[in-house]
C-alpha cells in the first residue's frame, strides 16, 4: 500500500537504514488503519452557496426558489443552459453525471460532480450561525463563531478542531494539527498540542546556503536546516528515534519528503529537479506548471499522510478573503470553485491509489452566507446560511436538508436566508468522526444529537 | 485514546549549535532553567493549561552540512561525545516543554582530543578554542503590561524643549539610554547608535518626540538619493508588463522606511497602512498603489475625519473595497463591501467601547453591536458615486500611470453614480439633502460651492469619526501598535480623551501621539511586543547604517533595486505592505504573538544570514542591493586587538538589541575572538567574516525579537 519512492517524493539524495524505513512503514500503516484524519478547507471571506448549488426547476418546490433566484439575481444568476451544458445538475439522491434536475453545482464544478456521482460529496444545505448571534455576518466574528464552535463573544480563542483533538489525541511524532497557511488559525488553536505552521507560498521559499559562513563553524543552511528538521519532527525525534538510536537522519529525510521546497529542489519550485524517476506527479497531482495554491498545498497534506503523519486535523484556504465575492461574482467565484473542485478530487484520487483514503475527509467552512440578491456590482454582500461539502470516502454522498432549497422569500423585502441546519450540527458530526465527544467541544449535548434540527447529518458519514 | 503529550509550538527542540570541527570528542553539561508558556498564555484571559512547565536539555549530537553524524546522547554533568571526523557542529536538544520557552540555559561544551573515550574526571586535553558557552534560543513571549507603573523622576534636561513647541515635562520619561531606543524603535524604525546617543544627551524621549512630530521642519535633505524616483517610460513603446514595474515602484516604501529622517511620520503612516489595509491583489495600478501610500502619509499625523474621508476616495480603496462604479438601482442594491468596513474596521468597530476600550455589554453581559444591518445599507448607499477610470487614461504604454498621479476626487465622483436613496438618520445624526445637493457636480464646481469632492462622503464619514466608540477604538488600536498589546483600561481612557477632545484639530493625531509618547505609562511597553517582519527588517537596516546605496535617477525593469534584499526577506516572512491578508491587515490587534511560529522563526533566521551577508568594513567595490556600512569598525592594524574586538561586537549588539543580555554578550564576543584568532586569511577579511557572524547571531536571538 506505500511505496518507499512516494515517501520519498522530492527528496534528494538521502539514504537511510533498511530498518528505519520498516519502522516508518509501520507507523504510516499504524495511522492509516486507526485515525480518521479531517482536512479544513477554509473559504475564507465566505463562499455565496447559492450560486454554488443553484435550484432548477425539476419540481415544483424547486421551481418556486428558482423563480426567485433568477428575480433577485439578476445579474448574476446561473442559467439552466450553463449546467445543461456542463452537466453538473444533479438529484438529493447521488446519481451518474447525466442524471437529475433538482439542483446545479456551479458550471465550473464538473470534477465534483463526478465524485458525487460516486456517492463520495455530502452537500449540507442552508448551513449557518442562528439568528440573533451578534454580527454573525462580519467577517470577524463570524469566522470566530466557525473556528470557535461557540456563538458568544467570550469564547477562549480556541478551535474546534483544537478541542477535539485535545481529547483523542494525534498519535506521537508529531504535530497532530498542521496549518498549510504560514500561521496558526483559530480553529486549530489547542489545549494541549501547538500546532505546526507550515509557510504559504511555498512555492517561492527556498532554503539557500546563506552567505554567512563560520557562524560558529557552520553554514546558515546547517542551522537552520537544523532548525527546519527540529521544527517539523522534534517530537518524531524524540520517539521514533528515540534519543538514542541515532536515527536521526532518517527523521531529517522525513522533513525533507514532507517539506522539500524548504529545502530547495523540490518539486514545488517550479522545475523538476527530482531524481528522474520520480514522476511530477507524484508530488503535484497532474504534473503541470500551473500554479494552484490549492493543489499546492493539498500535496503537502497528501505527502504528509503518506509519509505516515500522524496529524488528525489540516487546515488550508485558498488566499485569505477571496471568497468575498462583493463583485463581479461569477468569474471569481467560478475560478475559485473549479481550483477546489478540482484539487479536492484529484487529492482523494491521489489518496486512493495508495489506499490511503479510506480515513481522510475534506470538509469546507466559511465566514458567513452571502445575501439573497445580487448588488448592483454584480456580486454578493455579507449574508447568513450556506452550502458546505465533505468529500472524500468515508462520506455517505447526498444532498442533506431540512428543505428542498433554502427558502428565497425574504430577499424580496431586504431580508435575509433561514438557517436550516444549525452550524454547530454539521461542526458536531465531524467532531464526532474524529472520534471526539461534540459536548466538550460545543458545550452542549443537545449537538450531539444529529436527528434533531440537524436531520438527516447522522448519516453524513458511512 | 490518550491525551497529547506536550510539544513546543516553535518546535525549538535544538539549540542553534556549538563548532566542534576541530573536536574529537566534546564534554558536555549544563545549568540554567527554562520555563515555557504556550502561545495564548500572554493574553488578557488566560487559558487553562497555560501555566508554566520547565525543560531541561536532555541530549545531543553532532552533525555536518545539516547532517547527524553520530548518535544522541543523553546530556549529563560530564557526558563526553565522541566526534566523528567531519563533523561540525554539536546540536542540542531541549525536552518537551508545552510552548515557546523563556529563560536561559547554559550550555558548556568542552571540546577535548583526547585518543580514547576519556574517563570521566579524568585529564584530558584541551584544544585551544577550550569552553564555549551557549545560550539557548528561547523565545520572548507576550508578557502583559502591569496595570500600574512606577517611574523614575525625570531626567533635569528631560523638558529642554528642541523645535517651536513647548515641551509638557513628563515624569518618569528617558530616565535611560534604553528607553531613548525603545522610543524611537516604537515611533520610528530605531537608529544608529550614534543618533540614539545624541538624543539621549539632548533630550531623551520628549525632545525627540516634538522634534519628530514637527515633520515639516526637518528637511529630510538626502532622501531623493536613497529612494527610487518613480519610473518614467513616457514615449517607451516597449509595454512592460505591470509585474516588472511593481517592485520598483513597491520597493520605494522600504527605502523611504529606511531612509527618511521623518521617522515618526513613517512609522504613524505605516500603522495607517495597516489599520486601512489595501491589497494590490484587487488594485489594478502599481500607481494607484503609490497614490494611496503618499495620501496615507500626508494625513498621518493630521485629522482622524480627514484621513478617512481622503482614504474613502483613493483609487486603490474604490477598487479593493468595491465603491469603484457602486450606484446600485431598485432591482440590485449597492454592494456593502466597504459601507460595512468603513464603520466595523475603519472608525466604529464592531461593538460599541467605553472610554477606556472595554465592551459596553447589555443585561445578558454581551457586547453591543455598535450598527445594525440597516446601517449598513444607508452607509453603503452614502457612499456611493465614484468611477474612476482605468485603462482608458492611461498615457502611453505605461499601465495605470497618469490616472492616478493626477487623481482628482472631484472629477471622479460622478452624481449619476450616486445612489438617491433616502439617507435616513444614522447614529442619531441626518444628512441634509442640501448637503448632497452640493455634491451634484461633476469635475468642475458650481460657482460658490466648495470643490473639495463629494460632500455626503464628507459627512458620513464626519458622522462615522465623530462616535464617542471611535475615540475608544482608535486609542486602543494605537496604544496596541505602539505600546503594548493589552494597554491597561487606564491608559486608554487617557488617549481616549485626547482623540476625543481634539476631534476637530487638524493634528488631532499629533496630538494622540504625543501623549501616548509621554504618558508614565508609555515606557512600560519595552520589550512588551514582538517585532513585525518589517520593523524588524528596516530596524536592523537602519541601526547598521544600510541606507548608503544611492538610486538611479530613471529606474528601469531589471535594475537591482536598492535595498530590495531585506525588502524581499520581509515579504518572505508574509509581511508585503502591499498585500495584506485581508481586511484584517497582518496581525489583527492583540495577536501579534502569531508571528512567534516556527515558520516566522525560520524565516528571520534565513533574514539573519542575509543581512549578515551584507555588512562591510570596507568601501565595497561590487554592486549590491544592500550594504551595511561598519567600516568605523575596522581594525586599525593588521591584526585586530581583543579591545577592537570587544568594541565592535558591543557596537552591535548596541545597534540591534539595546546591548543585549550578558549571555548574548558573551557569545557573541567569544565567537568573534575565536574567530579572527583562529582565521588564516587576512586581518581585515577575518574580521568581516567574524562581523558578519555576528549580525547573524545577535540577529537570530530572542532578544531581537523582542520590540
């Protein structure tokens, strides 16, 4: 199921024993089988779900929200010949690329279509913070709220994520919550385990050598390549090295096949400089020089998975804010979605070659909703209720609503989308995948209990 | 399942290393404590699990080029490390502590050559370098600021006024020479040793303070020689494409930050920059950039009502916020990118403050927003009525150039792209409609009427800047910049009511700054906050005499661009003032201490060698970006004295950390006598090696983090 050539994606040049490789072997194999492992994709800026999933016009009930999308966005709204013609309309139900009528994913989202055809997308349906939670359509708080799993301003800063993990814990060896953004997000703020922060544009940061030399008779590379090993694997040092064992470099070409651009000529600087037989994709999905950020930084989770990480929990956006779409919508907004539609399909793709994708699931979350209406910029403003999706295959593919669309109505008199499923439900139900006890994080049982005003998200995974 | 054992967030499991090349075996041990706190332990509320917990060094070994080349051993009084040959360094490692450590730790390393495993206690010899001591790289956290403060009494020539200003003495200010650097680090980007010293003989923190806050009367002679003229390509055919222009024309802020003499203003105009964060990422023009860069700084110190109103009109805010072509119609409303920002980020905040920037709360104990969603939309519709133009006045083949250099509010604000909407009352004030009558033009003013632009603009923004809450949001923000990141209620209520008293005075922010600078509390703040990537970079310039590369008088594509190196280094620690993250700037308020991640830390240790890289005692013949300029160091003979030695390495550490800690002292000094006594190459090359060693060390040091 693993292939030493994989792990070592990128890496140059590095030897280690026989014998350290079985004992990685082992520990990648040991986090495959036990952990289930999430991965947030962040749409920073908050995605608008309604030109997301679009209503069309298979019944009546969808037919009366279509009618009303088409009125209140009229300078923005999808047309039905755009998903005709892509072929991403689709039933509650998962069925082939082909099949449905009920809903549109967005024309660019053709890549997820397919995987939902596979019954492997959960699409969770009017998704938000409640009413009267103060400013929960700021980008501020309303991104705390999503971080936070709370709804009141005195929240620890503190995620989720961190919280859950808190009580399962990651494994040892090495951060169980792993930033791909070059700082710590709040949602993976923790108790217990710091997370580890791995830089964003990685695509340009190279370790050079450094000019100075004989700094205290090494190289700047030497130390902060030290630094850089000590950074990524301290913990690993400590136990699958084990202080005395002297394996050091096995732990160093870890970092290195997790992280190679730090230490220049990997696979993520441009060229090719790995060892020939390494293929380009290995490491970056589809081999071409087309630089997404998303794929960029999904490859690190894979490799990181791969190499036998035992993190539980990865966060990852696209750049901070781009999901803020208060103009000139469908273009941004297409773009952004096709790269995540796109990334996310090729990384579970990826995952499944090495049967390691039993156990890794991409969820979304966001600021907020957009509004019902277009604005005159022919975009969306800040809003309340959403469409989020988990993908990957421990999901159980389907729409899931407490209604056939989010209700359009109240936009005809400035007014704003009903939540229809608490936000701490679908927080709850990947809470609880992580093997997690939802009350400790949220602070209420009544989350727990996925049949309630959450319907139909216990089955989310399955 | 079982609980995560504990690992640092900066993950500073080894110490940066001591040279053992010329060791066969090296004899360890160590004393010290570390203590260690987790990221969010600086903060107001203190999270549980915070508490401190202690590491101690539990192993080392020795690598090369990066690479271990022996195994871990277990540190102990007297645990002797065989060396393999080539190796070069001996890395240590410190056990698992739950965050970033503080403290010091003392780590003495014996490298002795004898033949065999000597036994313990037992002679053994020496090689010349002898004992190395080494102290470990902690991290300084954020450490909250006391809710009260004693201070000394002042200085006799803390008052002696410099400048037409009288000087308010205040007691307790510049009682030290640290204090003088801690001031003008805080209020500028610090500076030569030199220049520190002579404030503090003329005056210490309030002399330099009103001496900088009269901007105007410092001539700032020199500056067109250090910062790049904007690039001119007026009858160039060649289209050169906006990627290549831009880091010529972005460049400029680095090198005005490092080059003018305007230090506070500079310093006040980036905090603007960053409290009305702009990203280029939806700015189509470098020059619109540019324009927005130098209207920030020509109000920075001014009126808070001016400043906003003129950041409301700014091309490169019209396009990043979305108010570029926003009339709206009844079908589809104006969009409330930036009628929503302009009250949460830019003046109001989010929920309403008391005087002393605590949260006003309701019955329940929640915060008050300070505006509803209706507020939203009449701001938004207020604040309508802008198109400026893109590609269309472009002059020539250079992308956006004209356009902005001549922007003109008025003539960008066109009454057909206004919204008409009703402006219903907002926070309890209305806009007249005569007073959007007046704004009825385009280009041209009518006879008798003002031409200073669109006037509801002006008046909703009056409103917005007005609110009791913005005093309260706008001190604390500052004082969070400036001083300290969790200000004490007391010490905010005073500025507070400083930016309230003067809300009209047309240096209202002079005078806020002012009395930040001179409160008692003011001098607490040392040491309180973490640089940012760019203070840290434009610091460490300015303090080592970097501003010495002249530019060229046309700039082109291609050109090595002065000072781009630590510009460059900046970006690379994701600190691009050009592009912020997002509305939210870099850091939001409060969480500055995000920068102290490993991936921060890496960066600024890769910066360190850089900079290190480019310091020289003697005129340097090779082009380079940047040069920092320590040739008074050089030695005077052939060989430099341990006097010479000494000297220049406190020279640094004077420069870059207000002298530094002892231990940071002694390293740095004892590398540096090691190294030009052990070179083979010639004095002065030696000694600039050694130099250069040095910066990098003192660079890489928690001590310059600290702010």
């Amino acid at each position: 199921m693993f292939s030493r050539r994989k792990f070592l994606c990128g890496a140059t040049a590095v030897s280690f024993s026989a014998g350290t490789f079985v004992r990685l072997l082992a520990r990648a194999a040991e986090a495959a089988t036990t952990n289930t492992i999430v991965v947030v994709y962040d749409m920073n800026g908050g995605n608008d779900g309604f030109n997301t999933i679009v209503p069309l016009t298979g019944s009546p009930a969808i037919a009366k929200q279509n009618a009303l999308y088409n009125q209140l966005r009229s300078n923005i709204a999808i047309p039905i010949s755009a998903i005709e013609s892509a072929q991403t309309y689709f039933d509650a139900t998962p069925s082939a690329v082909g099949m449905g009528g009920t809903y549109g994913f967005n024309p660019s989202m053709t890549s997820l279509r397919a995987m939902y055809a596979q019954g492997k997308v959960a699409v969770v349906s009017g998704v938000g913070v409640p009413a009267n939670v103060p400013n929960r359509s700021s980008h501020q708080q309303g991104s705390f709220y999503w971080a936070t799993g709370a709804i009141d301003y005195s929240s620890p800063d503190l995620g989720w994520a961190g919280l859950a993990i808190d009580q399962v814990g990651g494994g040892s060896g090495f951060s169980p919550l792993v930033a791909l953004n070059g700082g710590i997000p709040t949602v993976l703020r923790s108790r217990k385990a710091p997370p580890l922060a791995i830089g964003g544009d990685i695509g340009s940061f190279t370790l050079n050598t450094g000019p100075v030399s004989n700094v205290t008779g090494s190289t700047a590379l030497e130390a902060n390549d030290a630094y850089a090993t000590a950074s990524l694997s301290a913990e690993y040092a400590r136990t699958v090295g084990n202080e005395t064992t002297g394996d050091i470099g096995a732990l160093q070409a870890y970092a290195r096949a997790v992280n190679p651009d730090r230490l220049g000529g990997g696979p993520f600087t441009g060229g090719d400089p790995v060892t020939p037989s390494f293929a380009p994709y290995q490491c970056n999905f589809d081999g071409t020089s087309t630089y997404s950020i998303t794929k960029t930084k999904l490859a690190q989770v894979a490799r990181l998975i791969l190499g036998g990480a035992p993190t539980r929990a990865y966060y990852l956006n696209h750049n901070p804010g781009y999901f803020d779409t208060h103009s000139a919508q469908i273009s941004r907004q297409g773009n952004l979605l096709q790269e995540f539609s796109e990334s996310v399909t090729e990384f579970v793709s990826y995952l499944r070659q090495y049967n390691a994708s039993h156990n890794v699931v991409v969820m979304t979350v966001g600021d907020f909703g957009r509004t019902l209406w277009s604005n005159g910029s022919a975009g969306t403003d800040h809003g309340t209720s959403t469409y989020h999706f988990l993908v990957g295959d421990p999901v159980k593919g389907g729409l899931y609503t407490t209604n056939v669309y989010p209700d359009f109505s109240p936009g005809t008199s400035g007014g704003y989308a009903a939540i229809d499923i608490d936000f701490r439900y679908y927080l709850s139900a990947v809470i609880q995948y992580l093997g997690a006890d939802p009350e400790l994080v949220l602070g209420s049982s009544s989350f727990s209990n996925l049949t309630g005003a959450g319907a139909g998200l216990t089955s989310l995974f399955g | 399942m079982s609980d995560v054992p504990a690992r640092s967030v900066l993950g500073a499991g080894y110490d940066a290393g001591i040279d053992v090349s010329t060791a066969r075996y090296v004899r360890i041990s160590a004393s010290g404590t570390l203590t260690a706190k987790y990221g969010a332990c600086g903060r107001s509320y203190v999270p549980s699990g915070c508490g401190a917990s202690q590491g101690a060094l539990v192993a080392a070994f020795a690598t090369s080029n990066g690479r271990p080349l022996s195994g871990v051993t277990k540190v102990g009084e007297f645990a002797v490390l065989p060396v393999p040959g080539g190796a070069t360094r001996l890395l240590l490692k410190v056990n698992g502590v739950t965050g970033h450590e503080v403290g010091s730790y003392h780590v003495v390393a014996d490298a002795v050559n004898a033949a065999t495993v000597p036994t313990l206690g037992s002679a053994e010899q020496h090689t010349g370098g002898g004992v190395q001591r080494v102290h470990f790289m902690g991290r300084v956290g954020g450490v909250p600021m006391p809710a009260s403060v004693s201070v000394a009494p002042a200085e006799a020539n803390a008052s002696r006024a410099l400048g037409s200003r009288p000087i308010v003495p205040v007691s307790g200010t510049a009682p030290t020479r640290s204090d003088v650097q801690y001031a003008m680090r805080r209020f500028g980007f610090g500076d030569s040793p030199e220049q520190v010293s002579y404030w503090y003989r003329h005056g210490g923190v309030p002399a330099w303070i009103t001496f900088q806050l009269a901007y105007n009367a410092i001539p700032d002679t020199g500056l067109a020689n250090y910062v790049d003229p904007m690039p001119v390509l007026t009858g160039n055919a060649t289209i050169y494409p906006d990627d290549d222009v831009q880091p010529i024309v972005e460049t400029r802020l680095f090198q005005q930050q490092v080059a003018t003499q305007r230090q506070l203003l500079e310093k006040v105009t980036l905090h603007w920059l960053e409290h009305f964060a702009v990203s280029k990422y939806l700015v189509g023009s470098n020059f619109d950039m540019e324009h927005y860069v130098e209207t920030v700084r020509a109000d920075a110190l001014g009126n808070f009502a001016k400043l906003v109103s003129d950041v409301a009109k700014e091309p490169a805010m019209l396009e990043w916020l979305d108010n570029n072509y926003n009339s709206g119609n009844a079908t589809n409303p104006p969009n409330q990118n930036f009628g929503r920002e302009v009250m949460q980020l830019y003046t109001i905040g989010l929920t309403q403050l008391n005087a002393d920037g605590t949260p006003v709360l309701d019955a329940t104990g929640t915060p008050v927003p300070t505006y509803s969603q209706n507020d939203v939309v009449t701001s938004s519709e207020a604040l309508t009525g802008f198109e400026i133009h893109g590609s269309s006045t472009q002059v020539g083949s250079y992308p956006g150039l004209v356009d902005s250099v001549t922007f003109n509010p008025a003539s960008h604000y066109n009454p057909a792209m206004h919204n008409n909407a009703p402006l219903p009352t907002i926070f309890g004030q209305t806009i007249a409609d005569s007073t959007r009558a007046q704004c009825a033009w385009n280009g041209t003013a009518p006879a008798g009427q003002a031409a200073s632009g669109p006037c509801v603009v002006d008046a909703f923004v009056q409103i917005l800047a007005m609110q009791p809450t913005t005093c309260a949001f706008e001190a604390k923000e500052m004082l969070q910049r400036f001083v300290n990141e969790n200000p004490s209620p007391a010490y905010v209520n005073r500025i507070s009511s400083v930016w309230c008293s003067n809300v009209n005075a047309s240096n209202q922010i002079a005078l806020v700054v002012n009395a930040i600078a001179t409160d008692p509390e003011f001098l607490a703040g040392k040491y309180t906050m973490v640089k940012e990537p760019i203070e840290y970079e434009v610091d460490a310039v300015r303090a080592l005499r970097g501003a010495k590369n002249a530019v060229s008088a046309n700039p082109i594509v291609g050109q090595t661009i002065p000072l781009s190196g630590p510009f460059n280094d900046s970006k690379s620690m994701q600190q691009e003032v050009w592009y912020p993250p997002s509305v939210f700037s870099f850091y939001y308020p409060g969480h500055k201490e995000d920068l102290l991640n490993n991936y921060e830390i890496l960066s600024r240790w890769q910066s360190a060698a850089n900079l290190g890289a480019d310091v020289v005692i003697q005129p340097r013949t090779t082009q380079a970006d940047t040069t920092l300029d320590l040739t008074g160091l050089a030695p005077a003979g052939t060989i430099a004295t341990p006097a010479e030695v000494r000297s220049a390495v406190d020279y640094v550490l004077d420069a870059l950390v207000d002298g530094g800690t002892p231990e940071l002292r002694a390293i740095a000094t004892n590398y540096m006598l090691n190294f030009t006594n052990n070179s083979s190459t010639t004095a002065n090359n030696s000694f600039q090696q050694g130099l250069r060693g040095v910066v990098w060390l003192v660079m890489s040091s928690p001590e310059d983090e600290a702010n």
